[in-house]
C-alpha cells in the first residue's frame, strides 16, 4: 500500500508541478516551431514598432448604442485598431456616459489581453537572441 501511495503522489506532484505551457518542457526553439512562430530580429522589430495613432472617436459614441449590432461591431473595429485607440478608449473610459464608458472599459481589457502574446513572444526573442 505504500509503494501505491508514493506513486500515487508522485504523479499528483509532476501533474501539478506549475508547468502550464509546452516551454515549461521544451526548449525555446522546439517551443517556437511547434507554435510556428518565427522569431528572429527582423520580426520583433516588426512588432515593436509603435502603433499609429487611430481616430476613433466616430467609433466610440457607436459603443452606447442601444442597437446590440451597431454595439458589437463598434467593438470589434475598435479592437481590431488595437493598442493605437487605447489612450481614447481610457479618456472615453472616464466619460459621463456609464454604458459607453463600460463598453470602453472592456475592449481596452480585450485588446490588453491581446497583447498579452506579443509581449510573451518579445521576451521568447530576448531569451532566443540571448542564449
């Protein structure tokens, strides 16, 4: 019975040993080809460079719309303009209007969390550059 438990913990212990990615048992360049991601100077350049300045102010006074369509898709092109509308989308965050403000609130959550990725990747590229 022992020998049972031991293997039994030992197995809960590697299971749940932290590792919530495949890099946590790979190394950087197996991790990269597997998830096809070319790292290389040319393109973290590319991906640091900074984002253009948007106007979406059209776009924003659309997210307090009370039609669901013309709400939802005021997100997503704001969304997809990315980190460029984020200062606008604080400023708009603070406004008087609370459903506007709400909406605006939760796309800059979306686009930060999409960027979550790009950032991950940049450090990926430091450590690969860096070995």
């Amino acid at each position: 019975m022992v020998s049972s438990f031991g293997i039994l913990t030992l197995l809960l212990a590697l299971l749940n040993s932290g590792a919530n990615d495949l890099l946590d048992y790979a190394d950087t360049n197996t991790y990269w080809e597997a998830r096809n991601v070319a790292v290389s100077v040319e393109a973290m350049a590319n991906e640091l460079k900074p984002a253009k300045a948007a106007d979406a102010a059209g776009v924003m006074n659309d997210l307090g719309s009370p039609e669901a369509e013309v709400h939802e898709a005021a997100s997503k092109k704001l969304r997809a303009m990315g980190p460029a509308v984020l200062a606008q989308l604080r400023e708009t965050s603070k406004g008087g209007n609370p459903a506007v403000a709400g909406a605006a609130k939760a796309v800059i959550e979306e686009i930060e969390a999409d960027a979550r990725p790009a950032s991950i990747r940049r450090l990926m590229a430091i450590r690969y550059s860096n070995p």
